[in-house]
C-alpha cells in the first residue's frame, strides 16, 4: 500500500506503458511539448470531463471527471466518464434511491490500438473504483472519436496484473529518478516529444561498443 505522498498520477500509466521514456521524460523531467495530436486531444476530453454535466437518463446515471485513487496502486487522477447502472446488485450512491452498477468510460480521440495502453489505464480506474466504493466492476468501455464507437474491455485476472505490474514498475523508476533510453516504434515520427527524446540516438552506438570495437582491429 502506497501513501498518498507517493502518488503518482493515474493517466501516466498509458504514458509508460505506451512508452516508459515518454513517461519519464514526461514526469521524472517535467518535459512537455505540444502538436497536433495532443491540442485536439486535450480539446475532446475537456468536453468528457465538463463536471458541470452529471445527469440521469432513465436507470443510467452518468458523472463527468469523477476523482479517483488507488493506495494499492498508488495513483490518483480522474475518470472521464463513469455510468452507474441501476442494479439489485449495485452499490448505494448518496443522494440517489436503489442501487447502482459502476461502469467506467475512458475518451480516444483517435482509433483501436495495437498495444494495450488504453485498456490498462481504463482497467486502472476501475480498480481505483473497486476500492472506493468497495465493489467488483467486471468491464467498461473505451470510446474512441474517429470511429464515435464504444469497445467493451473486459477486467480479466490477467489484465489486472498487468496493471498491477506497469504500476511497480513506474513506481520503482520515479523512486531512482530514472529516464529509460530511447527503444524506436512506430509511434515515434508522431509523439510531440520527438524533438526531446531524439529517437534516432537508437542508431547511434554506445562509447563503450566504439572502444571494443576499436580495440578488436
């Protein structure tokens, strides 16, 4: 169990699962560079995030920017959207009559991934939700704008402990200050950071394996 101290912020497990150097450079070296993707991103999920637009449609109620945390996890931060479904198994909401169902939402601005990233981050709110409300949340969706449709994720066991690991493991880097070196995707051309991380020192050898092979002839 982590201490709130020692929180780190919830939304940076996409960061670093999607790449542990963006996250560090991000959040160990408070660097930060803004384009195309990143404005337009902010812009869509400033909507999701509006507080002032909580509502009930029917048996569903819906909140906006919900703040959540984990001491397990040691995270904090907020969900875009979280649906409570009326449900004789739900949990109690103050203000509101019957029981509720927890149903988290995370906004994409853009497509379905390759990588997992986005449904750890969703996985990880729901086990921030779990353990505030002290209920069992089995699934959620990601929302992604380019195709305006919702994917179901599943929170398997599996897919727990990978949460649970990606969180470790962010947390033992921020605890040695440690910036990863740089690994080349696909994904570089398109991060803001590009211009900070210098991807293409991939391609550039280490001192050390200049000097051994310097020594071989």
């Amino acid at each position: 169990m982590y201490v709130e101290d020692d929180y780190l912020m919830l939304s940076g497990l996409q960061h670093f699962v999607y790449c542990r150097r963006q996250w560090a450079l991000i959040h160990i070296e408070q660097q930060w560079a803004e384009n195309e993707r990143t404005v337009e991103g902010n812009l869509f999920h400033n909507i999701a995030h509006d507080r002032d637009k909580t509502e009930k449609r029917g048996d569903v109620l819906i909140m906006r920017g919900l703040p959540v945390k984990s001491a397990a996890l040691g995270v904090s931060g907020e969900c875009d959207v979280v649906e409570f479904h009326k449900s004789k198994t739900g949990i109690s909401l103050f203000a509101y009559n019957g029981l509720w169902q927890p149903f988290p939402i995370e906004y994409k601005k853009g497509a379905p991934k390759e990588h997992n990233a986005d449904e750890i981050q969703l996985c990880a709110q729901a086990i921030c939700l779990e353990e505030m409300l002290l209920c069992k949340i089995p699934c959620g969706s990601l929302f992604y704008g380019e195709n305006r449709r919702r994917m179901q994720v599943d929170f398997t066991q599996e897919l727990r402990e990978k949460v649970c690991s990606a969180a470790n493991e962010m947390h033992n880097l921020w605890e040695k200050g440690y910036t990863p070196k740089v690994k080349l995707h696909k994904g570089c051309n398109a991060c803001s950071l590009k211009e900070i991380c210098i991807p293409k020192l991939a391609k550039t050898r280490s001192p050390a394996a200049y000097i051994e092979e310097r020594l071989k002839d």
